[in-house]
C-alpha cells in the first residue's frame, strides 16, 4: 500500500492528536485495515512537515488506545481485532471479547487517566489534604467552578445558586424528591431516560408521556397535559435527547418556556449531553429562569467515573434540594469535587470535552457510512443513533437476533413512558474500547436489517 499520510491541516487541537484522530477514522472508514503497516516516526514527520517527537507521542497514543501495535526493528502496525492493548485507562473493565455493547452510554476515558495522575501529584505535594477528609464547605469554589462550567455551556450561572450532586442522576433525583410528593403528576417525553421511570415509581408519582416530534417535545401536548392533569413538574433532555437524539430549536424552547410560566410549572432540565455539539441553542433554562432546574455533570464530558455534578436552580427551590441531597448523601466526596474544579480552571475539562466530541464525531461517521440506506437519526458529533426498524422487524425481535449475533443494544420499549412503544433501536457509541468492535456491531447490525425476522428464530 501507498504510505499513510493523514489530512490533518483543518484539524482542531494538537498535531498529535489530530493525527490519532486521523488514524481511527481512517481505521473506522476501512482505508487501513488490520496489518497495514504504518510509515515511521521520521518518515511521517517529514511528510507532514512536523517533528519527530510530536509523532512519537502520536503513535504512543495510538497504541494506548488500542488502534496499533509496535515491534521493535520491524515497525507499527494496525492492530489485529483480536489483540489486547496495552495496558492504560483506556482498557477500564470493559471487555476486549465476547458480545459488542452497543446498550450502555458511557464515554470512553480517554486521556483523564494522565490528567488524574498529574492532578492527584499536584496534590499529594499540596498543603490542604485534611480539607479534602473533613465535611468541608461544598459550596464557595466548588460551586464557583461549576458555575464556569455552566457559563460555557450558555447558562448565566450563579455559584450561590448552585448545588453540587454525586453526578447528574443524584440531582434529577434530588429535584424530585424536593418538588414532588406521591400522587402528583411527573411530565415527560414519550420516550425518556430510562432511570426517571424507576425513581417515579419509587416515590410514588404518576408519569404522563408527552407527544414528541424531530424537536422533542410538542408544545400542544405539553399545553393540554398542563389543563388536565394538574402536573407538578416536567422533566425533559432539551439537546440530544435520550434516547431519540432529537434538539430543541431555540423558538421550541421559548414555546416550552412560556407554557411553564402561565401553569406555574417547574422544569428539570437534563443537559449531560449539552457540550456534545459545537453549536447548540441557549439552555431552557435562559428562556424560563425562574421556573427551571438545570441539572448537568461531568461524567459524561471528562470521565464516566468522576461523579461531580452541578444543579442550579431559582432561589426558591435552593433550600428544598440542598435538603434532598444531604437526605440522600450528605454530600459529594470533597476530593472529586476538588478534582472536578481543577481541572475546569486549569483548561483539562475543556481538552477532555474536545477529545469526546472528537471520538463522538469519528463514530457517528462510521454509523453514518454502515448504516447507509436505514432509517435513523443522530448528531454528528452524538454519542448514541436511533434506529428506526423495518417493517418486519419488532424491537424485541430485532434486540434477541442481535444478542444471538454478538450485539447487545437497547429497544424503545426500555425507554418508553406510554402503553405502545414504537419499533426502534438505540445504538450507543461510545462505550466501546476500541473501534474496530462498534464497526463489528454496526456492520452485524446493518446485516440483520436486511434480514426479514422469519428469517430468524425468536429466543426471548
């Protein structure tokens, strides 16, 4: 083969990292394949005009995340499907082997492993290690530094208004259990995280689906649910909606907002998702200040394992949540919160987010080109697709003929908040190690598209 020499010229962040990014794409893509032997350090410097160490750090990086191999006197390599990469946070728990999983959403970790080296150092020679052991005041610069966070993602935030969380999930939680009593009525799409339904039922509320359409949900069903259930609440992921992908304009925004105010309705606004995109409208919340509960962590923007997350809600609403997390946790572990703020001060937040969006982009890509010709909708810089099936397919059908062919994904049905649930897919991304095995599962998923289900044996 003709030597490999990536396009990186338009690329955002560092040369060497542009150049692993090249790398995977190209791998994703199928223009490298498994044992294409790559050009040397020198001789990929030369060609793309830069030194040999800033492509030394691009090819160790490559290998930590599993895309090539190296042996010594005979040079790098695409690597096999089959072989293990060395070892680095890359690798986690997550299986080399065995079933693709396409059902879980976590991100991958990228480079937060060296951050959290480089950071756990910084302080192991510090001076305020028993702060970090003592109950602490969670607020001042914590809540400071999730108040930038939120600032970068369009939302006005105030520290003092801020209330930090074990992660978005424990504040959607705490909103709940703060505004909600058993009884009342919970307003939703039609298609919702999936963890809402278990802690409705939990606290004893009644869930109302919303109609939903390519923007998520339609304000004439949110206006009628308000007239006649008497709702106490509604919860909505406004960007990149789980789990259709679907993003509210910002006139649908205005729309939902203004229906809030004239029913006095409180929103939970679940923005994990929201640094996903480079252009995304205002938060909700900038439209409806006073009646929104903005919930976000960075879980899914730096590391799924650090479990820092930020609420921030109208001054009325502080006291009964700040009351519902100390209830359920106290508080947040000083030290992640501390961790959590370093890095937002110091820039690491910002290049780990760049680096998600990155391999978000290269995967939607390769979804884009194996899943040609079906019905499904995804951001291209998303974590997850929405597979819209064939006629003759079910979900159920669809997800056990897949799990019969290595693939494990989620039906409609897992998110679903009504009776009927339409016949649809979720693929997850992101959680995958490497992506020669998401290209394994979208390509057996596209197959089984385009298989008629009598074509298979139904095991549930």
């Amino acid at each position: 083969m003709e030597m490999w020499i990536p396009s990186i010229a338009e690329a955002r962040g560092t040369r060497a990292q542009a150049i692993v990014d090249a790398l995977g794409a190209d791998i994703a893509a199928g223009r490298l394949r498994t044992g294409d032997r790559l050009p040397t350090q020198r001789e990929l410097a030369e060609a793309l005009g830069l030194s040999p160490n800033t492509v030394m750090r691009a090819y160790s990086e490559a290998k930590r995340r599993g895309y090539v191999v190296g042996e010594v006197g005979r040079g790098t390599y695409v690597r096999p499907a089959d072989a293990v990469p060395q070892a680095g946070p890359v690798a986690l728990a997550r299986p080399l082997g065995g079933p693709v999983d396409l059902s879980l959403g976590l991100p991958f970790v990228g480079a937060a492993g060296e951050a959290l080296s480089a950071t756990l150092a910084e302080l192991a020679g510090s001076n305020g290690l028993t702060a970090l052991l003592d109950r602490g005041e969670m607020r001042g610069r914590h809540a400071e530094a999730g108040a930038v966070l939120l600032r970068g993602l369009g939302l006005e935030a105030e520290a003092e208004r801020i209330v930090l969380v074990n992660g978005a999930q424990q504040g959607i939680c705490a909103a709940l259990l703060a505004l909600l009593r058993p009884g009342d009525t919970l307003l939703t799409e039609r298609l919702t995280y999936s963890p809402l339904k278990a802690l409705a039922a939990h606290i004893g509320v009644r869930i109302h689906a919303l109609a939903m359409d390519d923007e998520g949900i339609v304000p004439d069903s949110l206006e009628a649910a308000c007239r006649s259930t008497a709702p106490k609440l509604l919860y909505c992921t406004p960007t990149l909606q789980t789990p259709t992908t679907a993003t509210m304009g910002e006139g649908r925004r205005e729309h939902i907002a203004r229906i809030a105010a004239a029913h006095d309705l409180v929103i939970v606004e679940d923005d994990v998702f929201g640094f996903l995109p480079d252009s995304r409208p205002l938060p909700l919340s900038v439209f409806a200040p006073d009646h929104t509960v903005f919930v976000t962590s960075v879980s899914k923007s730096m590391a799924p394992g650090l479990r820092a997350g930020y609420v921030h809600a109208p001054d009325r609403l502080l006291p009964a949540i700040s009351a519902a997390v100390a209830v359920s946790s106290w508080m947040p572990p000083p030290l992640i919160a501390e961790i959590a703020s370093r890095w937002i001060k110091d820039g690491t937040a910002t290049r780990l987010s760049e680096a998600q969006r990155s391999h978000a982009a290269r995967r939607q890509a390769m979804a884009r080109r194996l899943l040609s010709g079906h019905v499904h909708y995804a951001h291209p810089q998303g974590a997850h697709v929405w597979l819209v099936l064939p006629q003759y397919w079910t979900a159920r059908a669809f997800a056990a003929a897949a799990e019969r062919s290595g693939v494990l994904l989620n039906t409609a049905e897992t998110f679903a908040t009504a009776a009927e649930a339409p016949a649809a897919v979720r693929l997850c991304l992101s959680h995958e190690s490497t992506d020669e095995r998401v290209r394994q599962g979208l390509a057996t998923v596209a197959t089984l598209l385009d298989a008629p289900a009598e074509s298979h044996t139904l095991v549930i």
